[in-house]
C-alpha cells in the first residue's frame, strides 16, 4: 500500500470519527446548562418571584417573574444556551428597572428545571409560559424577547400567537445555518437533530419585529442574522446592526442603549407604531 493511499484512509477513518462523536454529542454541544440545587436561593436586585410550572409530561419547569408596580408592559424571555437563571436572572434585571415585567424560564435541565430537552418539547413549554403569562397580561401587553438559541424559539412563539412585538438579539437563520458556518466540512444538515427554523416560523409573524445584531459576532455570524431580516414578510420590521458588537456584549454599545426604549416603548403607547423596515447601521 503506497504512503498517499495510507494518508487518504486515515484521513477518511478520522474525518467519519468525528463525524460520529458531532452526531453523539451535538445535544452536549448545543445546550450548556448550568444545574443549581432544589436549595438554591435566588438574590437579585429587584423584586421578584420565583415559581414553576409543571408541563402535561410530569416535569416541573423553573422561573422567576420580576415585578413592578406600575410595569409598562411584560416581556416573556427567552435565553441563551449557556448557564441558568441565576445568570439571566441577573441579566434581564436590565428589563425589569425599564419599568417592564419580566418572565425568564429556564429550559429543561437547566438549573432547577427537570426533564429532557427536544426540540419539540422546547416549543411546548415556551408555548406553556406563554399561556401562563397570558392569563395574567392581555397578549397585546407582551413582548416577546429571544437572545441567541431562544430566539429561535421566540419566533416559533410569535407565529401562533399574537404578542405586541418580537424582540431578537443575535438570532440565526437557521440553526443549521450556524453549524454549517462552524463546521463547513461536514454535512451537517444530515446528522443535525435541532433545526430551529426561524426562517420559516419568521413567514407566520403578524407582530412588530426588531433584529439587534452585532458585525463582529463570532458565534452566530450577522450575515445569518442579515437573512433572517430579509425573509420577513411584514413590512412593521426593523433591525439595528451594532459595529463591533459581538455575541455577548451588545447591551454595551450605544446604538442598543438608545433604542431599546423606544422599541419597548411602542408597546405602551398605542397610537405609535414601528414603521422603519430597513437595516440601520
């Protein structure tokens, strides 16, 4: 056997290895969660309320409602892949001191939550706080928000229901988009088992919808952000591109600070509405 006939079926071997570990361990890739005890005590610097709700499977899901006298508004949150209420407790706090209630769940298997993520079973339970929060806000009082892997879930949400508005914070065009963008060399859309298809979901939104997006994202590249963008069908669309703003830092930047209000404003005001739909730098 020549050395270059060795060299190819090593190569070969090994490509197919990894190929099999991805596919093994794409659900350990995807989703991060941080655990946290039955015990633990939440502390924040705003008033809350910490409950669960148990889905129709037996699984108790995890949440904290931060609350406000007189709120604006309710943005019904949904994170990012990494971590636990303990860290976007903290970070949707932000929301909260705007004078707007918040509700942040926390997937399954992520801190207190229990149960097993599927796809599926994400959009449920999202669908399941959704009809929580409704029961407690009239629906054109909710804005819902996604950062990251729950804005894929944010937008399946907007389109088979009837919120104010849809807020999403680094958001891909697919989720096969970004694992393609990651792993160019290997076919990903015939091991990947997550699909979140924003851009399908995105056709059935009624609702106002704005696009944060920073242009050095390195986890979730802007140009998939940018298709999303282009492939909704409304014209109440708008979407605010952050110059060198990354995956986690966007609340840092001006052009975030100086919009956000007004685009959670529009909720509180009823005779003002969102009317830009082009890509604002």
């Amino acid at each position: 056997m020549s050395k270059l006939k060795k060299v190819l079926i090593w190569t070969l071997i090994i490509y197919f290895m990894v190929l099999g570990l991805l596919s093994f361990f794409q659900h350990k890739i995807i989703f991060q969660p941080k655990k946290l005890p039955k015990n633990y005590t939440f502390q924040f610097d705003h008033p809350f309320e910490e409950f669960f709700l148990e889905t129709t499977d037996g699984e108790r899901l995890n949440a904290i409602h931060f609350k406000n006298k007189h709120p604006k508004g309710v943005i019904l949150y949904f994170h990012g892949n990494k971590g636990s209420l303990s860290r976007w407790g903290r970070i949707t706090t932000f929301f909260a001191k705007k004078q707007y209630d918040v509700i942040v769940m926390d997937y399954r298997s992520y801190g207190k939550s229990t149960g097993i993520i599927t796809e599926e079973n994400l959009y449920k339970d999202a669908q399941l706080f959704y009809d929580y929060t409704s029961k407690l806000y009239k629906e054109d009082r909710i804005i819902l928000y996604g950062r990251s892997l729950g804005t894929g879930i944010a937008t399946k949400i907007a389109s088979t229901n009837q919120p104010s508005s849809l807020i999403l914070e680094t958001p891909y065009n697919t989720m096969e988009e970004v694992t393609s963008y990651w792993l160019p060399i290997f076919p990903v859309k015939s091991i990947l088992k997550f699909k979140f298809a924003s851009n399908e979901f995105i056709q059935d939104v009624t609702c106002a919808v704005t696009i944060y997006h920073g242009t050095d994202d390195g986890v979730v590249p802007y140009a998939s952000g940018k298709r999303l963008f282009e492939s909704i069908p409304i014209s109440e669309k708008r979407m605010i591109t952050i110059e060198g703003g990354s995956h986690n830092d966007l609340i840092n930047f001006e052009e975030y600070i100086k919009t956000i209000d007004k685009i959670l404003d529009r909720n509180s005001n009823e005779n003002q509405n969102v009317t830009s739909s082009g890509v604002e730098k």
